[in-house]
C-alpha cells in the first residue's frame, strides 16, 4: 500500500501531458563498475528498462508478462553493446528477471490510467499497464536510488 501511495504521488507531480500512451522498451546502463586496470572487460552496470502501455484493461497481465519478455530481449542486447563497447573481446552475460521490478495489478492499472488521468482519451485504452526491469523512480533513471541494486549485465 505504501508503494501504491508513493506511485501515486510521484504520478500526480509529473503533469498527464508529459505522458505518451506508450514507451517501448527502453534501456538505460546505470552505475557501471569497472575497476580492473589490466583487463577492461571485467565488470558490469545496472540496466533499467521501463516499458508501459494504456491499454485494455482485461489485458493488463498479459501486457505486463509481454514487457517483460521485451525488457528482457532489450536487456540483452543492450548489454552486448554495452560490454563490446569496452572492447572487441568483451563477452555479456545479463541475468534476466523473472517479473517486473515493479508493475501494476489490473485494478490499481485502471485506476491510475483512468481516474488519476494517465492515459489520455486519445490512448487505446484507460489501463495504466507498467512493467520496470528494477524497482527503483518510476518513469524515469534516477541513479541515487541504484545503490542497493545488484547489477544484471555482467562483462568478462
């Protein structure tokens, strides 16, 4: 409950018009830590992914298992790029979740979407469906809140 009051508050301060009906699964590499001088590879960084849709609302679980999938698949990619960015012979291995770090059930996703005004008219549908890589700000990459994280893209 007290995530769900939160969620509203940081939803309330962020204006409906900032908002699109969708954001694809987006990655974003947060706090790297690569420390071994003789060999760059060895490593590895957060990657926060947010995907969410306004949608139907009697696919809000289904949506969310389907963002997760994404999340997942833009994960790994990201981090293959991420790791061959420090060099040629840098192999990836991210560790994939198994849920969201952070989604809506189907009657807080309606309620946020449609009564906190979320999803404009103008969207598919009223249901706020949200899925993050990890539970951290919410529609943003705040790296203060990272720290206690364990990192999922790891190079070698």
């Amino acid at each position: 409950m007290r995530t769900l009051a939160l969620l509203l508050l940081v939803l309330q301060s962020a204006p409906a018009s900032d908002l699109r009906c969708e954001r694809e699964a987006e990655i974003t590499p947060v706090l790297s830590d690569f420390h071994d001088k003789s060999n760059p590879c060895n490593g590895s960084v957060k990657l926060q992914g947010i995907r969410y849709l306004c949608g139907d609302e009697n696919e809000v679980d289904l949506q969310s298992r389907k963002f997760l999938d994404e999340l997942n698949d833009a994960g790994e990619k990201e981090c293959a790029r991420f790791c061959k960015n420090k060099g040629r012979s840098c192999t990836s291995y991210f560790e994939a979740p198994s849920r969201c770090g952070f989604t809506l059930p189907q009657s807080e996703a309606i309620s946020i979407g449609k009564n906190d005004g979320q999803c404009s008219k103008s969207c598919p549908g009223q249901a706020f469906i949200y899925c993050s890589l990890y539970h951290s700000s919410y529609l943003q990459v705040d790296e203060k809140l990272f720290g206690g994280f364990s990192p999922n893209c790891f190079c070698k």
